[in-house]
C-alpha cells in the first residue's frame, strides 16, 4: 500500500542483494528507492515518480546491480500506484530458463496474464546467496509506503504433462475413448500418442 496521493513520490523495491556491504548496504534515496548502487543487486521497482529515462510516473520495473533505470518495465494502466488502496504483486522466477513474471492486482487474484516479463540469470547477478528484503526511497515529495503482507515460497510448480490415449477398435475405424484395461493394453503396444 502507497500513499501520497496524486504528487507522491518515489517508491519502493523487492531486493536481492549480495553487495559487499552485505546487511549494512544502503542505497540511493529518492528516484533510487533505496536500492540504486547496491552493486550485485536485482531489484524488482514499484515507482511513483517519473525520473529521467522512465516512461511514467506509475510503473513497475527490474533494475540490475544499482541501476536506477530498469532494464525492463511496464506502466500499471489498472493500478495507480499512489492511490492508497491496497494492491498486491506477485513475482514468479524459473530458475531453469531465468523467466521472470511480474504481475499487479488491485484483489487477492493473481492475473492471467502478467504484468510484464524479462529473463535475467539471478545467480550470475546476485550469486548463490542474497540478502532478500524491500527498499524504498523519497526526495522532495513523500509516499508511505507499507508491505502489509508477503511470502516467499521456493518450491517448484507443479507441472501435469497430458497424457492422451486413443484407443482404434480396428485399422479403418474411428478413433473412440477406452477404459483403463483397454488403454493400458495398446499402451503396451504402443499405440498412444502423447
């Protein structure tokens, strides 16, 4: 939840962090939210102010090792980041093709589609171990920024492959669906198509 109204500014950020300053590290204030110059660093941005280099003033964005300016973003057209109302995001990593998806809510229900997505290798960037934690940051104007709720979970998802098994009663015939006993006998015959 961010207050501040329509002039509020500057934001916060969801860090992993491995600068050599470890638990001391402290970044940038204002348009750096906190985490701008923490070498070795992933930040995932929630900003409110439009700084030089940034699209608008209500957008949600990746920053790598300290850079202030995202390397990729997306303006929230359904969610005013200052409006004071709570929102929720969700940040979703496969660390098997480096995916990143980040997506924005005004309920509890995590979109269909996210917000926007990158690919960034976080192991190369912050190492096999981070400090994990949330920045933020003002300058002239103010926001109260407030994580009223988060969790971490770093269990894989579950992934069902299908599985689709037709059946033929005789070369010329129809495909038709088949009972267990049937299916595990051409099955054993090998003719199933996956």
């Amino acid at each position: 939840e961010i207050t501040g109204g329509a002039d509020g500014a500057d934001g916060f950020a969801f860090v992993l962090q491995n600068d050599p300053s470890a638990n001391t590290a402290l970044g940038e204030p204002g348009g750096g939210l906190g985490y701008a110059g923490l070498s070795d660093s992933v930040a995932v941005k929630f900003d409110t102010y439009q700084n030089d280099g940034e699209s608008s003033n209500n957008t949600v964005g990746l920053s790598l090792n300290g850079n202030p300016v995202a390397q990729a973003s997306a303006d929230l057209l359904t969610k005013d980041l200052n409006d004071g109302v709570q929102g929720r995001a969700f940040i979703d990593y496969n660390g098997v093709s480096n995916d990143l998806a980040v997506s924005v809510s005004v309920n509890d229900e995590k979109p269909t589609t996210p917000t926007f997505t990158t690919s960034v290798d976080l192991s190369a960037v912050v190492g096999e171990q981070a400090f994990v934690g949330f920045t933020a940051g003002t300058g002239s104007l103010s926001n109260a920024h407030r994580i009223l709720d988060w969790q971490y979970n770093d269990e894989p998802p579950i992934i069902v492959e299908p599985l689709i098994v037709f059946c033929f009663s005789s070369l010329f015939s129809s495909a038709r669906s088949c009972n267990e006993e049937e299916c595990a006998s051409y099955f054993s015959h090998g003719l199933y198509a996956r």
